[in-house]
C-alpha cells in the first residue's frame, strides 16, 4: 500500500502576521494591474456587480482573476483547524452563519486584517502563476476582482 499524501496548504500564514499590514506587504510589488475590491451587505448585489465589471474589463482586454474571499475564509478557516459543519452550510442562512464563524475564527487567531493579508496573497498566488505561463508580461493588462462579504453583524467567537 502506497502511503498517504498530505495536502500541503495553498496560503501560508506567518507567525508574525499580526504585525505586518497590508500596506507593508505591498510595499516593493508595485504593478500594472488594477486591483479592485467590492464589499457590500448579503443580497445587495455585489457579486452581480463585480461579474459585470468583470465583463466589462475583459472587452477592454484585460486578462480578469476573481476572487472570491469567502472561498478564502473557508478554505483557510479549515487549513488552520476551523471545522466547517457541512449540514449548516445546507440550512437556509446557515452557510452566511458559518463564514460568520469562520472569519471570526481567522480573525482571533491572526487578526483582524487576515481577510486582507489573504486576498494579497492570492494576489501574489496568481501572478506567479501567470509568471510561470508567460515570459514577458510587464505590458501586458490584468485586473483582480476581489468579491468580500460584508455580514450584517458578526457572530460572538466561539
């Protein structure tokens, strides 16, 4: 029997990433790419929003990478030992009651800026994958999508 491969985790978070900010990270990365963030309360239409800027940006050219932060909450909530109850996740409003918890999770364990530290990394994620397919791309016009949730109140950590 062959042994058991371990998933090795997507996002790597310092241990000391309270202290560093966003801004801070950002520093030395300076690009041609736009990067664009969206926030807005459930049912407010911020996905359709951000899918239509999407559109908009790829007839001017632009290669489009949408993210989508409560994807991020939820696989890094679970890469960092935040159990995801699957059952909620199909009751009506349990899916927002569970990226509830689970941001709250993140936030208490690294700060509250994680959900952006993450969304930079991402970022960084996706150039480098983008790097790896192109040789020369400094011309070239990109635009990040970011899509963040905004809970109308945030649950008490758990």
């Amino acid at each position: 029997m062959g042994e058991a491969k371990t998933k090795q985790a997507e996002f790597s978070i310092a241990s000391d990433a309270k202290s560093k900010t966003p801004k801070n990270i950002m520093e030395g990365r300076r690009t041609q790419e736009l990067v664009i963030a969206f926030c807005g309360p459930i049912g407010s239409g911020v996905t359709t929003v951000a899918q239509a800027f999407e559109e908009s940006f790829k007839n001017y050219d632009y290669e489009v990478v949408y993210i989508k932060i409560s994807k991020l909450i939820l696989q890094v909530g679970q890469e960092q030992g935040y159990k995801i109850e699957e059952d909620k996740m199909q009751e009506p409003g349990g899916r927002i009651q569970e990226l509830q918890c689970a941001g709250n999770f993140l936030r208490k364990k690294f700060g509250n800026d994680i959900l952006a530290q993450l969304a930079i990394q991402k970022i960084a994620i996706e150039r480098k994958k983008k790097e790896g397919s192109a040789q020369d791309n400094s011309s070239e016009k990109s635009d990040r999508i970011l899509d963040f949730p905004q809970f109308s109140r945030q649950l008490p950590f758990t």
